[in-house]
C-alpha cells in the first residue's frame, strides 16, 4: 500500500464549480505538500502545512493531523485549473513520499 | 532570486552512453533532492544531498547512478550506461538550511533511444 492516497483520482468540473481533492497517509509526517504540476511542465508548490489551514487566492489547503487527511479546495474553478494536483508528504530524512497525483479538468 | 535550475531541459542519450543532469539550488539553499517521475508513474524520490555529503541515497538504484553537490556548482546527478528505462523526467528541488518547504525546478527530461 502506497504511503500516500489520493482521491479522486480523476475529476472533471465545469468552470466556476468548487472543487475538493483529497489526501490520505498512513506514516508519520512533519508537513505536507501540495503541488500542480501541467502537463509536460514544472512542479509548482501550491502550499506547504503542518497543521489547520491555509489560503492562496481561489486555493485553500486544510490538513488533520489525527485523521492523517488533507483536502485541497478550489473556489470558482477555471479552465486554467486544468492539472495534476500531487500530494506529498515529508516523511523521514527530510524526503518527500508522493501520491500519485489527482487528475483535474475545468471544462469551460 | 532566480529559482532552482536545471539544465539540459531536454537530454538525448544513445543506450550505453552517459547522462549528466545539473541542478543549481536557490541562492541561499544548502539542501538538494533529486526525484523521478517514470512515464505514467507517480514521483519517486531517489537521494538528498547536502554540500559535499550526501545524507539518504535510499532511492537511488544499486548500479550506474550516482550524485554528488560540490563545494563549488551544482549539484550533478549521474547514469551511467543508460538504459530505455532510465527514460523520465528528473526533477531536483531545494531547500534552506532550516529544511523547510521545498521549492522544485524545471525538471530535464531525459529520454534514451
């Protein structure tokens, strides 16, 4: 079993509909990541958190840390939200362990 | 501030040849990690590295790879002898010396014919 799950794996919405991702782990961790990568690009970090919750622009991230959950919310969604939204966590030695990435389409 | 960097963006390599792939953290960063992310596969990470010590390398197969980050430059990740499988995009990140959020490049992507 895969350290870190994310759900749902594939997710279409229309523009302006809100969106949840989600994240489960099973291992002990000092923060989590969520990252965006487009297709055939970069990794973008979107947010980094130990605890509670925060808020970039349309994106908020919330984490539990007793759950071992986190969420990853997009407001107003839009077609530019189109993306691979990874999930990783930072486990021992300071590397990450990845989920393998929630599949996101805003169709217009 | 210039981000993290990496070059070649692009990199061709024959099967039996060599392929370098050069990471230069943010100024200010003392703490690199070298990831994978196979065709259609999740990321996977391969050694993190500190200036002249390489800390976890538990990711990083047995045989023909190797990194290093010198004193001086970047850091360099190393195949030797490649093979169609080592065909993936290579993504380095790094980080302050406080190990805090980890900030990625472009990655190279790394394709053997």
């Amino acid at each position: 079993k895969n350290e870190v799950e994310q759900s749902p794996q594939n997710l279409t919405a229309q523009e302006g509909e809100f969106i949840t991702i989600n994240c489960s782990y099973s291992v002990g961790i000092s923060a989590l990541h969520w990252l965006q990568q487009h297709p055939g690009g970069g990794i973008v970090s979107l947010f980094m958190l130990s605890s509670g919750k925060k808020k970039h622009g349309r994106l908020i991230a919330t984490i539990n840390i007793q759950e071992k959950h986190s969420s990853l919310h997009i407001t107003a969604s839009h077609p530019r939200d189109s993306a691979v939204y990874i999930c990783a966590v930072i486990a021992g030695n300071n590397r990450l362990a990845f989920g393998k990435g929630n599949q996101v389409v805003v169709i217009p | 501030n210039a981000g993290v960097m990496q070059n070649p963006r692009h990199l061709v390599r024959r099967r039996g040849q060599e392929a370098r792939l050069r990471c230069s953290p943010m100024k200010g960063h003392s703490h690199v990690y070298w990831y994978r992310q196979l065709p259609e596969e999740g990321l996977k990470f391969m050694v993190y590295l500190q200036k002249e010590n390489i800390i976890d390398e538990s990711g990083m197969p047995k045989e023909r790879f190797s990194a290093e980050f010198p004193k001086e430059g970047p850091s360099i990740l190393r195949i030797q002898q490649v093979v169609r499988g080592d065909s993936a995009a290579y993504f380095c990140a790094s980080s302050p010396p406080t190990r805090g959020e980890q900030y990625f490049g472009p990655g190279t992507r790394l394709t053997v014919t």
